[in-house]
C-alpha cells in the first residue's frame, strides 16, 4: 500500500497528517460509484479553475464535499465506539503518536 493505513482502519496517513478512510460498511457498487462522483467533481474544480469560473468551482467544491461525506471520510465518523475524530491532525498530535514513531522514526 503507498500510505499506511492505521490498526483500526480508520485513517491513512500523508506526510504526517491523518486522513479518515472511506465506511467499510459501503457496498462495493455503492462506493465505486461514489468514488466515480467524487472523481467527476474534481475534475469539475479542476476544468472551472481553468476556466477562472468561481461559480462553477464553488459548485464542484460542493459537489467534492457532498461525495465525501457520503463516502464517510467527511462528516459524522462512520465507526460506533464513540472515539474522537482525527481526521486532517497530524499524527504526532494524536493517540495514534507512536505509530506514526514507528512508520518515520526520523520525524518524530
């Protein structure tokens, strides 16, 4: 895998910074084509910045947003435990500090 993915399978992790995954409760047609949505809407930010269109952009920004959270990795956590949302923190900064240690021991 190109990012690692934390023991709970709720983030991955970027340069330091956690990344909530997607529900694995979705239905695999359900998320392919949430994820052909959500790519059809960055490329709609992509095409409307060209264009220099802030209407348009603002609308596939919202558009990216909506298929994200319908994804799961925006909005109420999909898991039930009642554990914090770490989504976007830096690793170090989270209960998940001496994983990332281990992933990048000459950044911590």
């Amino acid at each position: 895998m190109k990012h690692p993915v934390t023991p709970d399978g709720r983030y991955f992790v970027v340069r330091g910074r956690l990344w909530r995954m997607a529900n694995p409760e979705l239905e695999e047609d359900e998320r392919s084509r949430l994820v052909k949505r959500l790519m059809t809407a960055r490329r709609a930010v992509r095409d409307a910045k060209a264009d220099k269109d802030q209407d348009a952009e603002a609308a596939a920004h919202r558009a990216v947003d909506e298929a994200k959270r319908a994804l799961g990795e925006r909005g109420p956590v999909w898991w039930t435990d009642g554990a914090a949302d770490f989504n976007r923190h830096m690793a170090k900064n989270t209960p998940y500090a001496a994983l990332y240690a281990k992933l990048s021991p000459s950044r911590s």
